[in-house]
C-alpha cells in the first residue's frame, strides 16, 4: 500500500529541525515504503526546488539530498481557506489509492480550521483505516480548552485516527522503563513501598525562553513540562501491571494512576528566573513560573507513603533529565557496620542527553579490611550505537505510518493529566525569583528541612 504523508506546516522550525531529518533517517534505513510521498504543505510561495534549497539553509543533520528529494512535494495554501482544501484534496487524488496520514507541524489554534477542512472534502472520513491525523502538543492550556478540542476532533475523526504527540514518549530510555521493570526480577519485585524510599523525576534546562517569550507566557513550567513529559514518565513507573502489553492494556494502567495523584499545597515551589522579564514578548509584570519543584504521592497499595519529586525549570545549572529511584535502607546495615557510611542503592534511568542507566550498590574494598565502599554499574545506551543514533521523532513518525499508537497519548490520558494541572494551579504562589540553580536548590533545600521538622 502507498503511503502519502502530508506535513502541515512545513516551513516551520519543527519541520526543519525535526521532521525532514528523521524522515531522511527512515529512508536511508530503507524504513519507508518505497511508494512514499511527503507532501509539505505551506503559506510560503515555493517551487518544490526552492523549498529544498531553503531546507537546506535550515537544517545541520547531514541528509542525503539526492535520495530524499525524489519523495518531496511542496504545495502552497492558506489554510484558514476553506476552498483550498479542494485543491489539496484533487492534488493528491492524483497519487492513486493510499494511505493518507495527515501531521499539523502548526500552532494549537490552526487545528481547528485544518481539522474541518480535511474532513469537509473527505480526505479522512471516520471508520477510515486508511487515514489518520496526528497533532502536536500542546492540548489545550487548561481542562476546559483541552476539551474544546477534543470536541471538535471527535466530530471529524475517530479516536482511532487521531494521534497526539509527546515527543519524551518516542525517547529510548522512556520506552525503556517498562523493559527494566517487567524484565528484571530484581526489580519487578522490589518495586513498591517496601523497597523504595523516594522517587525524583527531572527535567533541567540551561536556555531560558529564547524566542518563544509569547507562548511561554501563556504557558509556564507546570503546563509546558510537567503536564506532558514529567507525568508521562511518572505514570510508567508508578502505573501496576497491565492485564495486557497491547496499547491499551499500557495506557488503561497509565489513566488510573494517574487519577490517584495527590499533591498538597504546600508541597509546591516555582520560581522566575532573574531576567525573564526582560526576555522578548514577556509581559512587564509576568508571574509565569519558569521552574517547578513539587512533591507528590500516589494514593495506590503499592506506593503507600513514598513520595514523588518533580524538578523542572529552565535557566538551571545543566541540561539534564533523569529518573533517579532511590532504595530504602538495609534493615542490616547498622547492627552490621555501624561505623561505615553506607550509601543507598540507587537506579538512575538517564533519558537526555546522554542515555543510559546506573544502578548504584555497595561491595568490600579490595584487600584485607572490611571497607565498604561505593560503586556503580553502568550502562551507556549511545556508547552502543554505530552511525545515526535514531531520534525520538524517528521512531513516533515510523509508528505512525505504521499504525502503532502506543507511544502517542489517549485523550483520557490528557484528561486525567490536566485535572492534576487545573487543581495544582489553584494553590500556586507568586513563584521565588532565582539567579541559578544554587540559588533555587537552596530555597527547596530549606523547605524541605522545615517540612521534615
């Protein structure tokens, strides 16, 4: 079967830095059927020649030009005119029979109109197994619009066709919590209350705003990062065993616990950096949060009293996001070596930049003395790549061409997710002001010591 991919948006950043290059990725993997067409769709008067040598300007990944461009078609149109889809729908009639999938490189307010205009001239129709639509985050800025646009979809597409995007769910080392979990004894049994002390899910950043001062505004940390990416990560540790590994069977477990979450007012710090005001489209007196450290528990048998810390931000000290799970103590060690600092096994699932997992124990020193000392297993997921190392859009486009939705989200996923938000909102404070991270870490240092009083 052929396959038609049209890209709305295509002389977009994302576009540019994302979607051509992983294209290119499958392609030269031989992961595309060879009846493939990308259709990039945009406002910009191109030939598909002029569009190309502009993608060129755009984009660092080196691709192989002669064996892309063959598959590359550009089509010029106003998307907000109804009528134009009448042409887009003639032009691509004339590709024959095929798989027609449809991805809206656009901002959240197009969806709408693009949305009525495939379905009006019936390039996708419900109960269409041949077509589907997949969308970028974000969905919605709260609950109440999240479900304005969810309304809408329902009344154009199934909600089998409808893909949405979180590009953290496409990254290796997320697909690989459930690997480490269900296939490990060690840890299968071991994940719960019982063994586990705390649970820290990070996502730092060093860039403040740059360009995107007019979306962060609306935005901010908690609805940016920890709406999608860090409660995505936090629903696959915390989530029980599905009755089933299919899509579904993952994602029902994904939706309960997430829905059993409990974060308590005073268990939330944001903060600004110094400075963002100051950034381009910011609003003079903005309390955008641009950092967020809370606590959270998950009200389930098997997470029973063991807290959940979310730390994101932006203007931090490193680039970095991480899963570190840490181990209660050995109920032996003290009676055992009372006088030696005996640290805690420690599981680090590292998702950027560098991928990997380092599980932190402790052994006898070399030698005649009973030294206890630290040591760490670890595990580089890049240093076993050769060549191209696949990217996260790599493996999300290649599922959906394909039709495997298991790395995209439910609408009840987003639901339950904008629930936590909409209720975390309401006990939010005018956030800290920090210069760095020092700064930041000290201030949640200092309540968590007043909370432990």
């Amino acid at each position: 079967m052929k396959t038609y991919l049209a890209i709305f948006g295509a002389t977009g950043n994302l576009m540019y830095k994302k979607l051509l290059p992983a294209i290119a990725a499958l392609q030269a993997n031989n992961l595309l059927e060879p009846d493939t067409k990308i259709l990039c769709i945009g406002r910009a008067q191109h030939t598909v020649e002029s569009y190309i040598e502009t993608a060129k300007t755009q984009i660092q990944t080196p691709i192989n030009w002669s064996q892309l461009s063959p598959i590359l078609e550009y089509f010029r149109m106003d998307f907000d005119q109804i009528n134009a889809y009448e042409h887009l729908k003639n032009h691509m009639n004339m590709f024959g029979k095929s798989k027609r999938l449809f991805y809206l490189a656009v901002a959240p307010e197009l969806f709408p109109v693009i949305a009525e205009g495939i379905s009006s001239v019936q390039l996708i129709t419900q109960n269409d197994a041949l077509g589907r639509i997949v969308f970028e985050k974000p969905f919605g800025e709260d609950l109440k619009t999240a479900k304005s646009i969810n309304t809408m979809l329902w009344k154009y597409f199934d909600e089998s066709q409808i893909y949405r995007v979180d590009h953290y769910l496409g990254k290796e080392m997320i697909q690989n919590i459930l690997v480490m979990r269900f296939a490990n004894k060690l840890f299968e049994n071991n994940w719960n209350s019982l063994a586990i002390e705390k649970i820290t899910i990070i996502a730092k950043e060093t860039e403040g705003v740059m360009n995107r001062g007019n979306y962060y505004d609306h935005v901010g940390a908690l609805k940016d990062m920890i709406q999608s990416h860090l409660l995505q990560m936090a629903a696959l540790i915390a989530m029980e065993v599905p009755k089933s590994f299919d899509v579904d069977g993952i994602r029902e477990e994904k939706v309960k616990v997430l829905k059993r979450i409990r974060v308590e007012k005073e268990d939330i710090i944001t903060g600004q950096y110094r400075g963002y005001l100051d950034e381009k489209n910011i609003l003079p007196a903005s309390k955008t949060e641009t950092a967020v450290f809370m606590k959270a528990y998950f009200d389930t048998p098997r997470w029973k009293g063991v807290p959940f810390y979310f730390l994101t931000g932006k203007k931090l000290n490193e680039k970095r996001s991480e899963i570190i799970i840490d181990f209660e103590d050995n109920t032996m060690q003290e009676s055992l070596w009372p006088n030696q600092a005996i640290v805690k096994n420690q599981l680090v699932i590292r998702v950027a930049p560098d991928e990997g997992v380092t599980f932190r124990l402790n052994v006898k020193e070399h030698g005649l003395s009973n030294v206890i000392k630290k040591v760490e297993m670890d595990y580089c997921h890049d240093c076993n790549v050769v060549g191209n190392k696949p990217e996260a859009y790599e493996r999300l486009l290649l599922d959906f061409i394909r039709g495997n939705s298991t790395l995209f989200t439910r609408w009840d996923e987003i639901e339950a997710a904008w629930k936590i938000i909409d209720s975390i909102k309401n006990h939010v404070i005018e956030p800290i002001l920090y210069q760095d991270f020092d700064e930041l870490n000290r201030y949640v240092e200092n309540q968590l010591k007043e909370e432990s009083k």
